[in-house]
C-alpha cells in the first residue's frame, strides 16, 4: 500500500486556492443549502456540544450551577498518575 504525503497534498492545494484567487484557475466548487434550524434545535445542538453528560439535566431546563457543592472532586484529582498507568498510556514496553 502506498503511503500518502499529506503535506504536499495539502501545499498543493494551498497553491491551487491561491490560483483560484488570482484568477488563474477555476476550482469546482458546490454549493450546499442547510434546512433553517428552529431556536430550540438550535439550543439544543449548542448544550450536546458543550457536554453531552450533562445535556439532559440541561435540556430539562436546569439551570447551570444548580450542582454547586453537590459535585465535589477529590483532593488528589491532579495529581500525578502511577508510573504503571502513565506507562499504559503512554504505550510503554514492559
């Protein structure tokens, strides 16, 4: 199988775009025509993309901070990972 040069793809096309905008060049372009979202679909896709674990709580009009002191992380949550973890992953050779 032969292996792609995705830096010359990309500089060739780079290049061609800036053809295109000299006008020495015509590139295919298409055009796309989305279906105009309601607000509510809207507010939805925005919540699922912020955090999809809490998009429910959300979506069932909750507002944020209502899990203020009800949400608590462990002192130790940044601290250093033991070294047979950090091995796992960073893929190390046992």
């Amino acid at each position: 199988m032969m292996k792609r040069d995705i830096f010359s793809e990309l500089k060739g096309g780079l290049e061609a775009l800036a053809e295109e905008r000299q006008g020495t060049v015509t590139l295919r372009t298409h055009k796309v025509e989305l279906p105009k979202l309601e607000p509510e679909t809207v507010e939805r896709l925005a919540v699922l993309e912020l955090n999809p674990a809490i998009a429910e709580e959300q979506l069932n009009h909750q507002r944020l901070g209502t899990m203020k002191a009800k949400l608590v992380l462990p002192e130790d949550f940044d601290a250093p990972l033991p070294d047979d973890m950090l091995d796992d992953f960073e893929g190390a050779q046992k």
